[in-house]
C-alpha cells in the first residue's frame, strides 16, 4: 500500500454532515477492500459509533487521546478519524507542532463546509495549519445547490465558483431514507444489502435501497475523481483487469 494513509473528516461547524461523510469514507473502503482503522473523537459518547460500530471513541484534544489514533498509523490499514466539530483546526496544529506532518504519511483532511459565507474562513485556519504536509479537501455536503448560498455572496463568489470544481460532493439522499437508516443505526452499504448490524437478513424497502445504492456510487464516484484514498484507485484497477 506504501506510506501510510490518514483520513481526516472535519469542519469547525456542527451539522454540516461531518459524520455522513465519514460513514460514506468507511464504507468506501470497505468496498475497496482497504483494512481501516477507525475513530470516533465524539467522546466521550460517540457519533459514528453509532453507525460502525468497530470505530473506538478517543478524546482527541488530549495528547493521550491523539497517540492511540497516530502513533499507530502504519502502511498495512487506511486510519479513519472523525473529528469532533470545533476541533478540527486545532487538531491539526497539534499534529504540526508534534511534526506529524513532516512524517512520511499520505494525510488526507476532508473539510466539510456548511451552506454558509463564514464556512470559507475555516480553509484559511485550516490550510495555515496543515501547510504543506497534507491533502486538503474541500466536501460540500448540501441538498442541492439552491440551497448553497456561498456561490451567492459577492464576496466569496469567485472563490467559491474555482473551488468547486475540485469539491467533493455530496448530494441528497432521500430523507425518507436518511430517517430509516439514521433510526436503524446501520452502515449505508448494509442497508443496500437488506443486513442488520449483525450481517444477519432484513427486510427494507427495496425502493428506498435502491434510492441509497445509487446515492452511494454518485458519491464513491467523486471519492474516486479526486484519488481520496490514492491506494484505492490501483485496487480497483486491479479488480477491472482481473475481471476482464
């Protein structure tokens, strides 16, 4: 896999689908057939916890808590972390100033924006304290964009219009299925696979899997587009050929 890869989900706001994006990285993986590690900084209750239910919950703002995620970073699992809202910026000086980021690591930080003008001054903080060392990747995760009002402001608008083209995206599931899968506490890709938490059968709705599976691939389309987990890419790659 060569050097090791760390994922970062972040944002300084709540409730801008910090969470859902990293759910949709784990399952990215996993369908990738890349080893993960991963963390729930929600501490000390949990979020993604909720949701994948191997991820182990660390308090990320002390420096125990950030040498059971990093110290055992290594080439042979992608290391997922969900960073807590508020947190994500000062996580990152933390690890600049422990010279994390001089280290020979593939440092992936996805940064959700919420639908607001004040969101773009988080990439400043963000990318001052990553500076050279890391992937900086902009999610915006929204309904749709009508909804997306910084494509609107005046001051951020060319900003905005040139980062885009580079965003991840994320559209809008169906909330009908949001709510079911959110009530359930289960992985996206199980419930596309009609399995509980457990592996075992169930029996969702076939339409409302549908509307998800194809939510999913339009989001592992754009995981792909932008070599999120460059390891990834060559295992798919490999699979095609294998296939054919």
């Amino acid at each position: 896999m060569g050097k090791p890869t760390v994922l970062m989900v972040g944002a300084d706001a709540g409730g801008v689908g910090k969470t859902t994006t990293a759910r949709l990285l784990a399952d990215y993986a996993d369908a990738r057939g890349m080893p993960l590690r991963t963390f729930d900084t929600e501490h000390p209750r949990g979020d993604l916890r909720r949701f994948r239910h191997d991820a182990e919950i660390v308090d990320i703002g002390s420096v125990t808590g950030q040498m059971r995620v990093f110290d055992s970073v290594d080439e042979r699992a992608v290391t997922l972390v969900d960073i807590r809202a508020g947190l994500l910026s000062r996580t990152l000086k933390a690890l600049n100033e422990a010279k994390f980021l001089d280290d020979n690591i593939d440092l992936v930080v996805c940064h959700v924006l919420g639908p607001k003008a004040s969101s773009l001054d988080e990439i400043a903080l963000a990318a001052k304290a990553i500076g050279g060392g890391a992937s900086h990747r902009i999610v915006l995760n929204h309904p749709n964009d009508s909804e997306f009002q910084l494509g609107q402001d005046p001051e951020w608008a060319d900003v905005f219009r040139s980062m885009k083209a580079d965003a991840i995206t994320i559209a809008k599931l169906s909330e009908t299925a949001t709510e079911k899968i959110q009530a359930l506490g289960i992985s996206f890709v199980n419930f596309t696979k009609n399995l509980t938490s457990a592996g075992t059968p169930a029996q969702y709705s076939r339409l409302l899997r549908g509307y998800t599976a194809s939510w999913m691939e339009s989001v592992w389309a754009e995981f792909d587009r932008v070599a999120v987990i460059k390891a990834a890419i060559g295992s798919t790659e490999r699979r095609s050929a294998d296939r054919a």
